[in-house]
C-alpha cells in the first residue's frame, strides 16, 4: 500500500508558477512510476506528466510541454510538478499517482487572469 499527500497548490495570476510536491509512505514507493492527472470543473480526468522509475524517462501532455516539469526524488520519497507560464486553462485539481494504481487527494490549483 501507498499513500500519496500533494501540496503547494494555490491561487497565481496567469504567467506565474507553482511547484506542486507528492510526498509517499508506505510500501517503498521509489519503485513506482509516478505522474500527475488533473481535472477541471465539468471535465473528465486528463494526463499532465510521468516520471519513471529513476527519473531519466519522462513524459508530458501537449498542452503543458515546455511550461511543466516533472521530477522525483527517490530518497525523500517525493515527486514535483514545477508549473511555470501558467494559464487559466491550467485551473484545476492536481492529483499525484503511483503505478496507476494509487492516488493522493488532489491540490487546487487556481490561475487568474
């Protein structure tokens, strides 16, 4: 079992950043692959970015290619989500995962314009 806690969400103005972080316990959960999934009022469930198992694969939506960054460290047992460039289409709640398996309870993220 694994349990995932993310934090660092909040309100920015459209251009800003945030940094969100998924801190996991549990089973030894540097041996998941990890990402972020995000989902907007009224909208289904989407893709954001993944990070394998020792940090070098990575993957990203088209939508946040260039702005985001996903990275992990194993020791800490923590994966992040550095945001940049924001938009308001980027307003939504952020969920970490672990293998597609395991899910934390989401951050708010909130962009102005």
């Amino acid at each position: 079992q694994v349990q995932l806690v993310e934090s660092g969400g909040g309100l920015v103005q459209a251009g800003g950043s945030l940094r969100l972080s998924c801190a996991a316990s549990g089973r030894t959960a540097s041996t998941y692959a990890m990402g972020w999934f995000r989902q907007a009022p009224g909208k289904e469930r989407e893709f954001v970015a993944a990070i394998m198992l020792g940090g070098g694969n990575v993957n990203y939506a088209d939508s946040v290619k260039g702005r985001f960054t996903i990275s992990r460290n194993n020791a800490k047992n923590t994966v992040y989500l550095q945001m940049n460039s924001l938009k308001p289409e980027d307003t939504a709640v952020y969920y970490c995962e672990a293998d597609h398996t395991y899910w934390g309870q989401g951050t708010q993220v909130t962009v102005s314009s």
